[in-house]
C-alpha cells in the first residue's frame, strides 16, 4: 500500500469517526449510539441475580463482542488523529479506555464486582455522539444563566448544610434511640431527608416534640426551595434578553479537526480556527 | 323519506353533536360529559372488589346502557361526517371505538381484565368535549411557551436519567442486598425516586456512606428542580410580553361626583365617599 | 335609658368590635385573637386521650368560659349592626354561630365527637381581625396574579388529574394486589401520591415494569411542578410591572359599615360607598 | 515591656485575628476554619456509638485540644477589643462562649449529653469567617429580594399553617386511630407532611375517603409551592433590573474596627465610619 492511499484511508477513517455531517459518519454514530444503549442494558441486566443465572451465557458473549467493537472504535481513535497522546489524556479518551477493559481484566483477575460497573461509564459517551451542548440553543441561555447563579446556589448549599447539621444535633437530643436519631450524622441524614421534602420515612420523629420540630424543618425546606428557583428563572430571563440583540445566524457545526482535535468550527469553516490545518484534506 | 329532508336530518344531528353554540348542541355535550364521568366511576367502583361483589348486577346493567349509549354516538357520528373515513382513523375516533368495544369481545371471550380498563379510555374524550385548549386563552401563551421550552426540558430530562443511571450504580456497589439494592436497575429506580423528591422509603440506604450518597443525590435533586422551573417561568414570561395588549383592571375609577366633584371612587361604588350623594341619578 | 343615649351606646359598641383603628378597638381585637388562639390549642390539647383524661375538668370548665365569650361578642355584633339578619348570614356571622354553638348542643346530646371538631372553625376568624388581605400590598399584587392564573391553574390540575386517573389505571393493571394496586381507586390515590412527590410508600410498585412505569410518573410529576410555578411567577411579575405607574396612595381602611357591613372603605372617606350610610355617627 | 511596645503588639494580634486581607490574618482564618470543621467531625464521630466505644481516648484528646485553641481565641479576642463587654455581648462573643465552655463544665458535672451537643454552635462560627454575605454580591439582591416579599411570605407561611390546622382536624374525625390519626396534633403534623410534599408515610390515610381529602392536600401542597417561588422570582428579577443603574463599583471589605466592631469598611477607608476610630492604627 503507497503513502498518499494511506493517508487518503486515514483522512476517510477520521472523517467517518469525527464528523456527523457525512451519511457515512451519520451512520457511524447512530451505530454507536445504539452499541452503547445496548452494552448499558446488559451491565443492568447483568445486575439481576435471576437474570445473570438464567442467560450468563448470552451475557457473557454480548459483552466480548461489544468490547471488542469497543477496542477496534479505540484503536481506530488512535490511528487516525495525529496527536494520540492528546486524545489518550481527554476527557473522553479517558471515558473510553475505563469503560472498555474491564472485560480484559475479568480475563486475569476474575469477574470482580466494582470493575464491571466501571463499564456504566459507557453512558458518558453518548454525550459525544449526541453532542447535547448544541441543542441547548446557539446562544448557550441556560448555561450562562446556571453559571451567572453558580457562586449564589452554592451559597445557598451552604447554608441549607450548615441548617441541615444544627437542626439535625437539635432532633439527635429531643428524639431518643427508638425513632432511629442514633448519632449526629444519621440526625443530619434524616434532617436532609426533610428539608429537600424527600421523606423516606425510614427516620421519622415519634415524641410530639419532635413532631413540632420536624413541621418547621419541613415548612423551611418547604419555603426555601423557592429561593434557587428564583435565582435560575430572574438570571436565565436576564440572560434571554441580554442574547436578543446579538447575531445569531452563524451556526458551528460538529466536525473536529484531524491535528488538535478542536472543535464547533464555523460552517464553511475551510481551516482549523485553533492550528490552521486544513479541515477536509 | 325524501332526499332533502333525509340531507336537513343529517345537517341537524351534525350540528347538535360537533357544535356547542345552539341550546341543543349545549345540552347534548353536558348529557355526554355526564354520562362519560358517570362511566368512569363505574369502572373504577367495578374494581373495588367488595363493591364488585355486592352490586355486580347493577355494575354490569349500568356498563351496558353506557355501552349501548356510546354506540349509538359513535354510529351518529359515523353518518353526519362526510367523509366516514377520516373520522374512524382520526385520535378521538380510535379513542371512541377502544373505550366502546370491550364490553361487546366481553361477550365473546368472557371479561378480560386488562381490556376492562380500556374503558378507562373514555377519560380522553371529555378533552373534546371541554375543547379544553379554548380556556388557555386566545393567545395560548402556556402552550407557546412549553413549545418554546421543550428542547431545553428534554435535554434537562436526558440529563436527569444519565445522573440517575450513573449514581444508581454507584448506590449498588455501595449498598447491599440488604438494604433492597439488589439490582442496578433497581438502584436506577431509587436514584430516580430521590433526585424527584418522591422519596417512597421501600429502598433506603443502610450504611453511613451510603447515606452520605443519598443526602448528595437529594441536594442535586433539590436544587436540580429549579431548572426546568426557571426555563418555563422564563418562557412563559417572554410569551406574556409578546401577547401584550389586555387591559389591567383598575380598582378606583375616574368619575367624579355630580355633587362634590370628588374623583377616584371605588369600581362599583354606588354613593360618593366625600358627600353621600347617589353617584349615578 | 332614653334613645338618644342608647344609640350613642351602641355606636360606641360598633366602633369597638368593627373598627381597629382606635385604642379601645385595638385591645378588643387582640383580646379576640388571644381568646381564639387558647381556643383553638384547647380543642388540640382536649383531642390528646393521655391529656384529656388527666386534665378533664380544667379542659371542660376553660371551654364553657371561652364558649360564654364567644356567645357575648356574638350578641354584641347582633346588636351593634343595623341589619342583624345580613350578620348571621354573612360568611362570618355563620362561621361564629358555628364554632360557638357545640358546646351547648353537647349539654343535650352528650359529646358528639364531630362537634367538637366543629370549634376548630373558630380559626378563620382570625382572618378578621387580621384582615390579613392588607398586608398583602396595598395593591394586592399576589391576590391579583393569583386571580389573573385562575383558569391556567384550574387546567393545569384538571389535566394531573386525568393523567393521574389514566396512569393509576395502567398501574393497577401491571402490579398486582401484593404491592398495594388493590382497585383502580387505590391506584390514582397512589398516582397522586407519586405525581406530587409526597411519596408515602405505602403503596409502592415491586414489579420491575411497575418501577419503569412509576418511574415515568415521578418524572412527569418533577417537571410539570414547572408549570404553575411558571405561571404565578410571570403573571405576579406583570403584576408588579403593571401597578408601578399606578397612584397607590390612596388606602383602603379595615373599617366597616354599620349599616351594610361592606368594608375597605377610601382613607378618610365619611360616607359607606355601597349604602351612603355615614360611616362615623 | 513597655507600653508603647504593648499596645504595638496588641494592634498586631486584633489586624490578626479581626482582618482577613493581610497574608498573617489569611492564615489565621484559614487556621480556625479547619479547627472548626475537625471539631464538628469531632462531634459528630462521637455521637456515633461504635465509633465513640472504639476511639473514646482519641476523642477525649482531641476535644481537650481543640477546647483549649477555642479558649487561647477567646482571650485573644477580649484583650484586643478596646470594649470587651460589647465583644461578649455581641452575637458571636456568645456563640464563642456556648461553644466553648461545654468541656469545662463536664469536667464538674461530667458528660452531659445536651451540653455535648452545644458544641455544634461551632458551626455558627463559620459565617464569620468566611464573610458569606460578601459573596452574594455587592448588591445583596437575594437578600433584598427575601426582605421584600418577607411579609408576603409570612402571610404565605400563616395561611399554609391555618389550612393545615383545618385539614388536619377533618383528617381527625374521618380517619380512625389504627391509621396513626390519633389526635388533632398528630394529624396537623401529618397535613404539614403532606401539604409540603415531604411525605414520611408514618401516618397515612387509610379509608377511602380520607386517601380521597388527602389526594386534596397533596394536589394543593403541588400547586401553593408555586406562590413563594413566583414571589421570589418576581422580586428577585425587580431586584435585578433596580440594581442596573446603581454605582457597584465602591466594595466593602471584610476588616472590623478595633473600637466599635463595626464592619464592611469601604475599600480605602482609613478611618471608621462608625465611630471614626483610625482602622489601622
């Protein structure tokens, strides 16, 4: 095989891998969503004792075949970029590497319980695929909104922590072992348990007193849910006016490029934004 | 019967079943939006058991009028359309046949549980005839704004599964059988469970870093809801804004009082506040 | 006596118990709200078996005191306003005949276990003296936008309630009687229950597709709480927007006529708007 | 040591301990940070009793220690006040105390569990450390926007509290005693469970017509979370859009005045704008 019919293969692999806008990388990417769906219902249905017994085989055999599918996209990943060492340190290399050898190591050390739901990182990978981010909208309103009100919802955290370990020490000393306030921490459990209106009810107060406490714990958790969710409505509606003036025409589409990996280029885009390398060599 | 008349008998019987203006129309879609409610309630009684039992005999008569009721309807329907076709493969034609035809195959093949709560079908029909959409106002600002939102909350939803996926298994690995995290899906479903604040309590985590997890999972799903909150409030408000032009009611009007010249009286006040005297001679 | 003084008397009483603008008026209304409060903790406190048998005696005497009371301020009103007849069957004059009357029917009939409960009605008259709409704003803004999303709100509910009427019926064909699903009833209450995230677990699904289906239902019931959230919050910021070029200062007096007990009279009015009875004789 | 020497040092020790900007009072804070999050771990771990039987001496130990640091700040902090009974009557000067003294006071009386407790009041401690309110922005529009619909969301609150009185007290008279409705108290602390969607499932309905009243406090708990979310929204967004215009540029810094313990100096200031004592002295 000649070099230029080599790298000609290679700019065609990458091109299938990176890019949706192609039918074949359209077709690529809906095979490997749907590979990933699948190979996620088998480590839950693998989880069910009565299921693993009745078809350990069949499990065991979809899972080679979809790790095997998984090494060859890898190692496909690997050839065709042209900085390996970049994408192996990703964030997504990372994922895809964690999420395909479990299967490997079950060979030497034995099928151990932990490692195989390691492969239930395989649901991170569909973010690639789906490229989500794009459908929050071109102007990203929710994004700016959620992070314009990051250092005030953590605040807020903070605060319902810090009400949720005094009023919990508080109902630790009114409520006796019986109702299950058995420490501290399982009193500040119980005490989140009801300020985010959850309520297992496996905690529960028992002396009226107790009950009383409980009623402002709630009508608190009650009132004070209403303080994130005016924080995202008031941001994110500031944010949908500030975005009404600007242009908004231009769209970045999901191609990467084949030498830094970089991505949302311009459509039309005809050079790489980041390193100036051609993008459709 | 003539031609003409047997055409006037037809154009009647259609406006009185698909109009609600005419005094007959009216009457006609009340005796339906009964009879529909009144249906409903005897498939539910008809699945208490010990009611069941008692008065099986009035439940069965009752369920055969209403039967025999809705088929007349459906036949009435089928002959004033024009075009019977249209109307058999529309939603609420298939709507009206499935909630009309259990009680009939109950005579063949005896009565099916699962075909009984069909009939549980007939609950959709009262949305045409409230035309419910009609009282969301003229400009539809509720559904323009959910239609506005719905990428946004479907890729928020998306996003709430996957972190329920992935934390489930994290419970599972953490948690044992013990405390009814047997399986990863089940993990998934009391993820699912917390993070919307349900918080049934059939599965609770046991151990003190498990409910480390959970009191995590509760604070996400705590302050997770205000984003779909934030999103239609937002929406919604823009929508409002665009469909301006409603007047805004106003509590002291502008007339003056023949008598004292008095002005800003209340709406509907009948006397002047400063003299007494009748404010409309 | 003669007339004149009479009537002086009674305007004197009128002023006391309908108008808390003076000193003497002011100590009525708070005697009432002190006197309603002990009432109401009583009949709390009396409802307590391990309480009730010990304290019998104090318990039954402190209820013929306040009941004595309240029957004085019942004639007292009854006297004090022109059109007794209008009184008794204004809202109030019902709700104090109501809450005043149960013991005395127990001289006759014994303790009737459901009059008792009766008397906890006394706690709507605390929105009298508090006229607690006043402290809403001046312009009612909260009331107003409340008012404004009626019809929105009503849909809203009238549309959980059938999703929760057609997804309880699914429920109760998927789970058996085992998990709690006994009727189609039972179901839609446990529809409810999920729906709103209360979550009692009481009725919980134990079949994995019951899990997958209830999953669903928490889902839905996490992201339509958006809705009426949305709604209360852009109608009550229109509202806001709407009464800030308003004249808002003209008041609205907690004083009420003597004649045909309308109240929210104009700041400094002299004359009832509604009857033109002078307001201060 | 000569005075001038003294005071030198004493002015040393309060830029310490009362000033956050210079690099020797950064590490002092971060110092008494950790200190205080180990002390509560502390306190939290020995509440646990396996944990406490196991390492009881270790515990001991550490709680000594820390004691001990708590006390050296204490002092620290009374000599370098120019009014220490302000100091000891302030907020913090009484927290410090509580949190202090709990050790002391076992070592006559020995362990008692709810003086043990008192020692979570440490957590209090934080907020002076880190300056929280400094991070919700130099407007302060959260807060402003809790401050403004304050009363709103009293009146809120008072109306949730009087519907769950009400409620509560028809749950009593339709539900029996097997259900958990044994008093009007108990079943009031039910309908705040139920109404703020918390759910336990301690106590939950179990005849038809109350799982019937019930669906109605859960579906009107669903729907009145709305009311002090929107409030908040609306008010937050007000707050927003008022503090456009304003000058946010001047920020206050975290330094305390050595005579007055006022705080949130302009940033410059040289002198205090309370007492007009000289800040850095």
């Amino acid at each position: 095989m000649d070099k230029p019919k080599k790298r000609y293969w290679k700019a065609r692999l990458h091109e299938i891998i990176y890019e949706a806008d192609t039918p074949v990388g359209k077709l690529f990417d809906i095979i490997l969503l749907v590979t990933i769906i699948a190979s996620i219902i088998l480590v839950m249905l693998e989880s069910v004792k009565t299921f693993d017994t009745k078809y350990h085989d069949f499990l065991n055999i979809s899972e080679w075949v979809i790790t095997i599918l998984f090494t060859l996209e890898y190692i496909a990943r690997l050839i065709t970029v042209k900085k390996p060492y970049k994408y192996v340190t990703s964030f997504y290399g990372i994922i895809d590497l964690l999420s395909t050898i479990p299967k490997y190591i079950s060979l030497v050390f034995g099928g151990i319980h932990a490692l195989a739901a390691l492969r239930a990182l395989r649901l991170l990978r569909i973010f690639r695929i789906l490229k989500l981010v794009r459908y929050l909208g071109a102007s990203n309103t929710l994004l700016k909104a959620l992070k314009a009100s990051r250092v005030k919802i953590s605040v807020f955290l903070f605060t319902v922590i810090i009400i949720a370990i005094i009023l919990g020490t508080i109902m630790y000393l009114i409520e006796g072992d019986e109702a299950g306030f058995t420490s501290i921490p399982a009193s500040v459990y119980w005490c989140i348990v009801t300020l985010t209106t959850v309520g297992y009810g496996d905690i529960s107060p028992a002396t009226p007193f107790g009950q009383f406490i409980a009623s402002i714990v709630m009508i608190l958790g009650y009132g004070i849910i209403a303080v994130p969710t005016g924080i995202v409505s008031a941001e994110y509606a500031t944010q949908t006016r500030a975005s009404k003036g600007k242009d908004e025409n231009v769209q970045l589409n999901s191609q990467s490029c084949s030498n830094c990996l970089s991505e949302k280029h311009r459509d039309g885009a005809e050079f790489c934004y980041n390193c100036g390398e051609k993008l459709h060599p």
